[in-house]
C-alpha cells in the first residue's frame, strides 16, 4: 500500500525546517507541510499550559489539510504536550526528543552528555529521563540557553556578536568539570548555528542535533503504518507561517534555495 498525502510538520518557529530538510533528503517522495507558529515562538518562556494549547492550534490546521502523519519538530512542544496531542489525534505523532537522545547516547564515548534546549525543554527533563532510558549509566548535564531561539528567529547565524552569545550561553557546558565529549541540541533552532557550536567545543567533542535520527525514525514510522508515498510522482512542499513571510523565507531560502520555498501565512485559532 502506498499513500500519497503530506506529511505535517510543526515547529514553534523556523527550527523544524531544519528537520524538514533532512526527510526531504532521506525520503524525496513524501510530500510535506510545514506550519511554524512564528507569531507566538519563542515557546521557552511559555508556561506548560500555552505550550500545550498553542502546539494544539498549530496540529488542528494540519490536520484540516488532511496530513497522514505529523512530526512535532519542536523540541519545546515534544517534551512538553506530545503525550496530550497523541490523544487528540488518530494519526501517528513523532516527536524529536527520543531520536535526539537515543543518537547522544549511542554518539558520547565518556558517557557524559551536556543537553542544551529553551527552559521549557530543560525543566521538563525529557531529554534527561529518555537518555537515562537508553543508557542509565550516561551522566546528562542540562542547561537552559534561551538566547539563542531570538538569534535564529531574527535571522542572525554569524558573526562576533552571535559566537559570542553562544559561547557565553554554553560556558556552564564546556567549562564544567564533568567534560562531556557529546553535546546534544535540544532545539530544532540550534542547528542553523551548528558550525559555531562545533567551533567553540572543538573537535573532541560529538554534536548532536535531532534532524537525521528524526528522519530516520520517521521513515521507520511510515513503513510500519504502510503510509509511504508512490514512487515516481513529484513531492509538493508547502510551508505556512503564523507570523512574518518575509522574516520566514529569509532562513526558508537559506536551507531550501529560492526554487523551492512555497510560503503562505495563516491564522491559526487563538492566535493573534
């Protein structure tokens, strides 16, 4: 069986397309959706609650689109609210925080993990107790970096101020006396920073960002429920935005090139 439909993706803002871009590499016959609440994000400081109603407007426009599945790309919005959505929704849900700390575990040779994300991500301790699933003897050291998502979202991936801002906000990580050689970014957001993470922790040092280990799982996912797409028709991509086209297709453009990105805005209930 084969099944043609888009798969949904969702993200707080423009970190998911990280992901997004990774399952077009691995899987170029599945066509996608992509919504990021850019309106409401950062979701870090949010409370539970927000995070959990917000992640729910954004899965109800998708799923009005008829997707066959749905990756929450959002490292805030799985640790938090992925439990509430699966009861929401009778369609398979992926989130990123198993595949990140599964790659993690199976990446640090020390067993010693530094795990950075947005304070909502780090007071859950999703990332702590799926790591400590995987492997209970790996020491996980967390820590809060909510200056970065701003960063991303506002387009800014270089230079002295913002390796500068990193380096700062990762110190507790790299300066600690536990020396992790793995550091796992908790954010889809992270990546688009990804050459200056490994610039400052050096070459010693495994960083690991959800995006791969979530395509796969999400290949893996689409065969077990028999929703691959046909082979030999063209995949249609669409991404959606709650907040700034433009602001979106600046980081779109980055990742996908100018002949790819489809953007179009939308007005999710309670937002606004």
């Amino acid at each position: 069986m084969s099944d043609r439909r888009a798969v949904g993706f969702f993200d707080s803002g423009v970190g998911g397309l990280t992901v997004l871009r990774e399952v077009i590499r691995r899987l170029p016959n599945e066509s996608t959706i992509y919504i990021g609440d850019n309106a409401r994000a950062p979701y870090g400081p949010r409370t539970d609650e927000e995070v959990k109603r917000f992640s729910a407007e954004c899965l109800d426009e998708l799923a009005s689109r008829d997707v066959k599945a749905i990756v929450v790309a959002c490292n805030t919005s799985s640790a938090v609210a992925l439990p509430d959505l699966r009861l929401r929704y009778n369609m398979p849900l992926l989130g990123v925080v198993r595949p990140g700390a599964t790659a993690a575990a199976l990446a640090t040779r020390n067993r010693r993990v530094g795990v950075i994300g947005t304070a909502a991500t780090i007071r859950s301790h999703a990332y702590f107790q799926a790591i400590k699933e995987e492997d209970p003897f790996v020491e996980v050291i967390e820590h809060a970096t909510p200056d970065l998502v701003p960063l991303v979202e506002a387009g800014r991936l270089e230079g002295p101020l913002v390796e500068d801002v990193v380096r700062r906000s990762i110190a507790p990580i790299t300066d600690s006396d536990c020396d992790p050689d793995t550091l796992l970014l908790g954010c889809t957001h992270y990546p688009l920073l990804a050459s200056i993470f490994r610039d400052i922790v050096g070459p010693d040092v495994a960083v690991i960002d959800t995006a791969t280990a979530t395509a796969s799982a999400l290949a893996h996912l689409l065969e077990m429920h028999d929703l691959n797409a046909p082979a030999g028709e063209p995949a249609q991509h669409v991404q959606l935005t709650t907040g700034d086209v433009a602001a979106f297709e600046v980081i779109a453009e980055r990742l996908f090139g100018t002949d790819f990105t489809q953007v179009e805005r939308v007005a999710v209930a309670g937002a606004a």
